[in-house]
C-alpha cells in the first residue's frame, strides 16, 4: 500500500506543477481572487495534514502571508517538497499508526495513518478541478491531469520550472 500512496503523491505534485504552469503565464487567473484563494486552500492543507502526521502545532497559513503570486507559488513547490521528505520515510508498517488530530472546528479524531494519507491526494484533486474549472471559465486552456494520462505519460516527476 506505502507505494500506491507514494505513486499518488507523485501524481499530485505533477498535476499540482501542470496547473501551475498555466496559471504563471494566463494573466487574468492571476488577477482572480478566488481562484487565488482556491489555490492557496489546496496548498495550505497539505501543510496542515503534513503537520498533524508529524505530531506538531499549526495553525492554519493565511493568504496574506503569500502577498504575491509567486510567494504562493514558492508555497505550494516547498509543501510537495515536506510531503516527499515525510513519505520517503515511511514504511508499510507506518500505515497502521493512529494519528490523532483536530479539525478546524476543534474536534478531535484518532485514525490510522495511511487513512489520512489516502486523503489528502483526493482532496487536492477535488479542489484542483474546481481551479482548472475556473481558469477554464476565464479562457484558459488546462491540461489532462488525470491519473491515467500521468500514467500513460510514464509516471512523469513534477516539472516546476515550467
């Protein structure tokens, strides 16, 4: 199963990178706030989720902490970087560790870490279709991110300098 979850980590931070090449250049997403705000929630929970797995405090990140595009930018490439580092060091016997956490209403849960890692791919790819709907909606042309044309293409790395 530890290599199912890496494989879909790499297809996050891939489609996460594909989305973000066209937003760097398509000028009318970049003076959208809610697709602004879309991108940083996508971002920003995968900081608090690496948190709550690691046991540390966080509060949630705020928007204004990332005033220009590019801080966001550097935001969302160093939270696929923590979460590359925290998987390389799991195992498959990590999986079933229980983690117990708090949501944003303070409500307190305890389920087994691979659960919580199953998550967090799909919550980003939720939020990621609703950003590429809506920089659709301002005429951009978004890319296939799908998991099957990652895995047609051969599994590519994420190519943030694009």
């Amino acid at each position: 199963m530890i290599d199912l979850i890496r494989d879909l980590y790499v297809h996050q931070e891939w489609a996460d990178a594909e989305h973000w090449r066209v937003l760097r250049v398509f000028q009318p997403a970049l003076e959208d706030d809610g697709l602004r705000q879309g991108l940083f929630h996508i971002h920003a929970v995968q900081k608090v989720w690496l948190a709550r797995w690691q046991g540390v405090g966080l509060t949630f990140p705020k928007t204004e902490d990332y005033p220009r595009i590019e801080d966001l930018y550097t935001f969302a490439k160093s939270c696929h970087a923590a979460l590359r580092g925290y998987l390389s060091l799991r195992s498959e016997s990590d999986l079933q560790a229980s983690v117990t956490y708090q949501n944003i209403y303070g409500e307190t849960f305890t389920q087994p870490l691979g659960d919580l890692l199953l998550h967090l791919p799909y919550h980003s790819q939720y939020h990621r279709g609703q950003t590429a709907r809506a920089m659709v909606a301002l005429g951009a042309h978004m890319p296939a991110t799908d998991l099957v044309v990652w895995q047609r293409a051969g599994r590519p790395k994420a190519d943030w300098a694009g």
